[in-house]
C-alpha cells in the first residue's frame, strides 16, 4: 500500500463530488475504524461533510467511540459538521409493531436498526445534495458479505471497498485516528449483547483475507485443519451472501 493512498482516495472523491454537481459527504459514523477512516478521508477533501453518530440501543462503548472520533474530526477538519441522532425510540416504536406478526426474529430486527440508519443517512443526503459514502471493506463486501442489504450496503460510493481491514488499519495509522478506535474489536453494534464480527463470522479479518488471497490464487498449498475451517467459513459466508454481491434478478421478457 503506497503512503499516499490517503491523498489519492480524498482527491478521487472529490472529484467525483465536483463531477456530479453534488455538495457533501453524508456518512455514519459507528466508533469502528472503517467508519472512522472513510469519514476523515472525506474530510480531507475539503467538501462539506456530515458525519452522523445514530445510537440505536448502542453498547455505551460503541457510542463513546464514536463521539470522540466526532470530536476529533470536529477539531481537525473546519469543514465538518455533526449530528447526533439517537434513533433508539423510532427503532423501538417500529420494533413493537412486529408483535402483530406471527414470527419474531433478532436477526430482522438487528437488520431493521441498519436499515434506519440508512434511511436517515439518505435523509439527510437529500436535504443538503449529497452522497452517502459506504464504509465496508473488501472482505465485508465482496468477500463474506457481512454486511446488511439495503441497510450499510445502501450506499452512493465506496472509497475503501478494495482494501482489506489489514489495509484500512495501516491507512487509519497514518491518518492519525485515534488509538483507542484503531485497537477496537470490529463489531456491526446491531445485537443486545457485545458480540464481535469476529465471534458471529467464526473467523478473524486476518484470517479472511488469507482465504480470499488463498481462493483468487487457486492455490493448490497443503493447509492445516484450520485453514481448511477458515476457508469453509470464509465459502459459508459467501455463499450464502452472494445475493447481496451481485445484481437483482431480473426475468428477461424475451
């Protein structure tokens, strides 16, 4: 990864702002270092950006993260503007309507909570011309598409799609981010409890993208029984996401 890939990424989004006729950057900001990363490289640009922190029932952790990534955007960036959201009621009042159908499911309503943030982050995106810039990494999006469809995945652009969370981290270093926020477990913060992304995948970001490079190599290399488990984890996920990595279906009216 070339030390300037920061500036190259901050100069290819502002094109593409300046190109549209558009006026900001919209984006969440969960206390994770993808969110942190892509919104600081929005920043650079010297666009307006509006970064959102949207607590839905959020782990006090999580929220404090990302306020102080807010701050600290806030202090470095005069072109920033924050919002705080706290979304728990509008989930909750949503939430309580599922009582009336039969079937109750955590994880429709963990997917409900992305999916209201990205109606409020297109919300806002409307109201002041802008985009709203994804934060998934090449091993969420096109790897194990651990990601929520039309929830996180809603999104206008993705500036570090085609970076590993190996390489997201070594770009966060050297855009200054905080610590505390570079050391965190990755977490998607959509469940009652803390669980990591680590602990649902079965799996670390490390070890993923070992599978991804080991699977686009077609490499016939004798592996160990946990790479072989890695690499069932890693084709489990994928395969049963695939859905979200590729176009809808569309019946061809030949």
């Amino acid at each position: 990864m070339k030390s300037d890939l920061g500036s190259a990424i901050a100069v290819w989004l502002k094109e593409y702002i300046e190109n549209n006729n558009l006026e900001c950057f919209v984006i969440g900001v969960s206390g994770g270092v993808d969110s942190a990363v892509v919104s600081t490289l929005c920043a650079r640009t010297g666009i307006p950006t509006i970064v959102l922190n949207l607590p839905i029932n959020s782990k006090q952790e999580n929220t404090k993260l990302s306020n102080d990534h807010c701050i600290w955007l806030k202090n470095n960036f005069p072109n920033v503007k924050v919002f705080y959201m706290e979304l728990s009621n509008v989930f909750e009042t949503f939430d309580s309507l599922m009582d009336l159908t039969d079937n109750r499911s955590n994880l429709a309503s963990a997917n409900s909570k992305s999916r209201l943030r990205m109606m409020t982050l297109y919300h806002i995106a409307t109201a002041h011309s802008g985009i709203v810039v994804g934060t998934g990494n090449k091993v969420e999006d096109f790897g194990v598409g651990f990601y929520t469809k039309y929830g996180d995945g809603g999104v206008d652009i993705s500036p570090i799609a085609d970076l590993t969370k190996t390489q997201v981290r070594a770009l966060g270093t050297e855009l200054q981010i905080l610590p505390s926020i570079l050391s965190a477990p990755p977490t998607d913060g959509l469940w009652e409890d803390s669980r990591t992304d680590e602990e649902q995948i079965g799996a670390s970001y490390e070890e993923l993208e070992w599978a991804m490079q080991y699977l686009e190599e077609n490499s016939n290399k004798e592996l160990t029984d946990r790479q072989q488990q890695v690499i069932n984890i890693y084709m489990g996920f994928h395969n049963k996401n695939k859905h979200k990595m590729i176009p809808i279906p569309i019946y061809q009216n030949l």
